[in-house]
C-alpha cells in the first residue's frame, strides 16, 4: 500500500481522553465503526466493546460503496481497536466528499472512560 502525504490528510483527530466531551458537544453526528462485524457484536477475543449508537460499516466494505447511505453534510466519528483501520477509513471518507470526520486516536484500546461504551 502507498503511503499518504500527510499534508493530504484531512480528518481530524481525537484522543480517546477527549472523546466523553466530543460526544457531549456534538449533539448531531454519526458514530461509525470499522472493526469486523464479529468486533461490533462483541464475540471476538478481546472484547473491547462498542460505542453507543454506533453503526458498523467494516473497512472491508467501504470500497463497495457501503458508506453512500451516510449523511456527508453531518459530522462523523470514525473508530476501530488500535485506530489503524479508522485512519485509513477517516482519508477515504474525506476523499470521497466528507467535510467532517473525526478519528479516534489510539481506538478502542486506548479507551478509559468505558461510560461511552454500551
């Protein structure tokens, strides 16, 4: 895989400490998950949850237009485990139109406040 100019990238990003306030700031966002569907139902070894009300589009199915049915103009937060999978999905939103999309840095791992999980 080639890599990325970074000064092509143009999400943004938030480290796993923020995330509790972004959640309570951002009123009206779409929260997507990228992990495997067995990740998002919890039946993989670790388990390290799933964000509430999030939605589960795996990376595997974002080159098949997958992600179309999300709303471009809302802002949305992009996670996985470790963040290597958000990030390459974060890009490829922004390449495909989205203004507002955020990464969560360090993924699910990095994660201490576990309120925000469900």
């Amino acid at each position: 895989m080639k890599l990325v100019d970074k000064r092509t990238i143009l999400f943004h990003s938030i480290g796993p400490t923020e995330l509790s306030n972004f959640i309570n700031i951002h009123c009206k966002f779409r929260i997507l998950e990228v992990r495997t569907q067995e990740e998002f139902l919890k039946k993989s070894d670790p388990n390290l949850g799933t964000l509430k009300n999030s939605i589960n589009i795996p990376i595997q199915e974002m080159d098949k237009g997958s992600f179309l049915h999300l709303n471009w103009h809302k802002t949305i937060l992009v996670y996985c485990s470790h963040s290597h999978r958000s990030s390459i999905v974060s890009n490829y939103l922004c390449q495909n139109g989205f203004k507002k999309v955020y990464n969560l840095k360090g993924g699910l791992i990095q994660l201490a406040d576990k309120s925000v999980l469900k």
